[in-house]
C-alpha cells in the first residue's frame, strides 16, 4: 500500500468516526434539553410539542431516512473513486447530513414520539398542502403514494432517493462512471431534499426546526451547483 493510499485510508476511517460521533452529538445535545430549565419553563412549553403527525415530527422522520441514503452514497463512492474533488464532497456531504439526521433524530426523542411511522411517507406535506388529505390517493401493486403524487418503488421511498437498483449499480461502477453516477444520484437526491426542507420551513412551528430546515435549502443549492460544475468537468450533465 502507497503512503498515499495509507493517508486517503486513515483520513476515511478518522472521517468515519467523525460522523458517528457527530450523529451521536446531535442526539445527545438535544435530549439534554429535557434537563434544561425550571419546572415551571418545562410547563410553559409542553403545549407546544409537536403532535405524531405534525409536519414538525414528519419532516424529522422523513429527512433523517433521506439523509441516511445521502450518507450511504457517499461512503459507497470514496470506494469506488480516488478523484479528491469527489471524495471531497462526499465527505463533506456524509459529514453534514450524519450530523443533521442525530438532530433530527434526537428531537423525536425529546418530543417522545416515533421514528418511525406505520403511514405513507411525506403523508404531513400533503396535510398541509391547500388543505387537502391524502385519504383519497390508493396504493397499487404495494407502492404507496406520498403527498407529492410520488409512487414509492424499488427501495426509492421518497422524491430524490436512489433505488436499490441504482445503488447497486453504483456500487459496481469506478472511476468516472462511479463519478458521474454518484454526482447524478446525489442531484436528483438534493433536489428531494430542498423540496421537503422547504415544505418544513413553511409547516413546521418549532423555530430550530424551521432554520434547520432554511440552512438546508441553501447549503444543499450552494452543492447543487457545485455538483452541476463538477459534471460539465467530466462531459456529463444532471439526468432530466
């Protein structure tokens, strides 16, 4: 093994640690404001925690799925590449999206609800959208219909996520194919991303929540383009 290979390999595994320590930051960081303040402060702000199917609690939910995949992707490609530029980014997208998901996670910990839901996924987009449910939207052949009309398949459960197929294929790709692929995934996925984060920042009433989501919406279209000049470098273009 090179040194450059021995430094690219200790600098994953120091980034690898880094995000599980960020994940579990996050999730510490936010239970421990069960223990913060008075008695009488923790009374004050009981009504406003948010309810299971809140948009609050559904974009929680949602977006730390979402951002597990974003994660995923990203440890797939440093494999499959040794381009800096794209291991780069990776690493700086599996580092953020790690660290906002024990966010995510860990406020459904403070609210005591769910992490999961039996429902259709994005099911608290469409309850805040011109009033409408989604009571009326049948599933067909096992997929289920989210409030944006998207149709869940091949492991893809909401707008933006890879499937299974295209991670596997992914997984099997190097050098600039795994490049290119990985860029486009990660388009289509950032996409869904400031779609849901911006559904977030109008529904969602808890104010850490809404900037949480409003900083998402701006860092992910600063690594849109970025993403889009990186795929002009290798005479690629996003999919349409």
């Amino acid at each position: 093994m090179t040194a450059g290979r021995r430094i690219r390999r200790v600098e994953w595994v120091a980034g690898s640690a880094v995000v599980l320590a960020l994940l579990f930051a996050g999730v510490a960081t936010v239970a421990s404001a069960r223990e913060d303040g008075s008695g009488a402060d923790r009374v004050t702000a009981a009504p406003r925690t948010p309810a299971a199917d809140s948009a609050d609690a559904g974009f929680a939910r949602d977006m730390a799925v979402h951002h597990q995949q974003a994660v995923e992707m990203s440890f797939i490609v440093r494999d499959r590449t040794k381009d800096e530029e794209v291991r780069r980014l990776a690493y700086d997208i599996a580092n953020t999206q790690a660290n906002q998901r024990g966010m995510l996670l860990g406020w459904l910990d403070l609210w005591e609800l769910p992490k999961t839901s039996a429902g259709q996924p994005m099911a608290w987009m469409a309850a805040g959208h011109e009033g409408h449910s989604m009571n009326g939207m049948n599933d067909t052949d096992g997929m289920t219909g989210t409030g944006t009309g998207y149709r869940a398949h091949d492991g893809s459960l909401m707008p933006g996520m890879a499937t299974r197929t295209e991670l596997d294929r992914l997984r099997k790709a190097s050098g600039r194919t795994a490049e290119v692929q990985y860029l486009r995934l990660m388009t289509e996925h950032h996409e869904g991303g400031v779609d849901m984060a911006r559904g977030c920042a109008k529904l969602c009433t808890v104010k850490a929540e809404k900037r949480l989501a409003g900083g998402m919406v701006e860092a992910q279209q600063s690594e849109l383009d970025e993403m889009a000049g990186m795929l002009t470098a290798r005479g690629s273009a996003p999919r349409s």
